[in-house]
C-alpha cells in the first residue's frame, strides 16, 4: 500500500485486506473518521487513487497503533480488487 500523507515511518504493509478494507500498522496517532487518499498494489495490478476512511484506532503501548482503513472508493471494479485479492491468496498458499 501506497499511502500519500505519511502517517507512519514503518513501510505501511496491510493486513486482514478485503475488497471492504484492512489495517495496518502505524507510528503517529491515527484520526478516526480521516479520509485518506492510497494506492494498493497486488503483484502488478495497481489501484490508484483510492479513497477510505479511518474507522478504528487501536494504541499497541509502544508507540504503534493498529488502524481500520474502510475502503470508500476505487478507480476500479471492488468486485476485481476482490477477485484480484482471491487470486493473490491462491498463490500464496
């Protein structure tokens, strides 16, 4: 995931991904309800210029928080993202 503000030092790397959303790990205090701007790259299908919104926060103590990303809307397809996301796990297994 690509994201254009910079809400975290780490490399931001989703987690629980499916076409409705997924979390990740961040450094700085996420805003609920923020609407952000990202890019999602599946191998080399790229899904530019998404919009989600932030919908839960929660703070690990160790200056980390785990942050819910609702996926708003794409520029393509949620039901390719969803088959595209299928493929991937397919793969990976």
């Amino acid at each position: 995931m690509r994201q254009r503000s910079h809400n975290s030092d780490l490399p931001l790397v989703p987690e629980d991904v499916s076409a409705g959303g997924f979390k990740v790990l961040v450094t700085s205090e996420p805003h609920l309800n923020k609407e952000i701007e990202f890019s999602i790259q599946i191998s080399d299908k790229v899904f530019d210029n998404c919009a989600a919104t932030i919908v839960w926060a929660h703070e690990n103590g160790d200056g980390t928080w785990y942050t819910g990303i609702n996926i708003d809307s794409l520029t393509e397809d949620r039901n390719f993202l969803d088959m595209t996301l299928n493929k991937a796990n397919e793969i990976m297994k």
